[in-house]
C-alpha cells in the first residue's frame, strides 16, 4: 500500500482519466477541422484542459504522498501559458504569408 489515502487515489485517477479523455477529444478534433486556420484553436482548448489536469493530479497525489504541498509540476502549465500563445501566433503569421504568396484571399497586412 501506498500510504495515500483512497479518495486521493480516486481523485487523482478521475483527473488522469479526465486528461486522457480531453486529449482524445483534442486529437479527434483536429482530425475533423478541415483547414489550417480552424485546426488551431479548438485542439488547443481541450489539449490546455488536458495538461491542467494531469498537473493537478500529480499536485495532488505527490502532495498526499509526502504530507507537504508538492508544487513544482506547476512549473509545467505556467510555462504553456507562456509559449503556447507565441507558438500559435508565429504558426498562424506563417501561414497567412504563405497564403498571400500564393494569391489567395486572407486578410490584408495592417497598414495597406
């Protein structure tokens, strides 16, 4: 045995279930989207919810395990909020120029 109490453990399994199932939603959600442009923002909702999860799970249960607040996994979703919005950024400015490039109609630049 494990020295956790149960109802940890069935939290903790709920939240893990509860991001793989979010991680199934995101993966099958991305296959649906049919462009580029509409592939990048509801994956990313359910993929984030995902993460969330898992953290607070591993928070939870290794906190219980040690009998003291274990918070170093939030290092992990702090540092998604930062470079996920970036990331997605860069991705979408790369793509509006490759579709400039090749003459279709997305929006103008800013300032023409």
């Amino acid at each position: 045995m494990s020295g956790v109490p149960a109802w940890v453990e069935a939290v903790a399994a709920v939240l893990v279930v509860a991001s793989g199932l979010a991680a199934v939603v995101s993966s099958l959600g991305f296959l649906r989207m049919a462009t580029f442009f509409a592939r990048m923002h509801p994956p990313a909702l359910a993929s984030s919810f995902a993460v969330w999860a898992a953290v607070l799970a591993s928070i939870i249960y290794f906190s219980a395990l040690e009998r003291a607040p274990v918070l170093h996994a939030w290092v992990i979703p702090i540092l998604l909020a930062i470079t996920v919005p970036i990331t997605t950024t860069l991705l979408a400015r790369a793509a509006i120029f490759r579709r400039r490039r090749e003459g279709a109609d997305v929006p103008p630049p800013l300032g023409g």
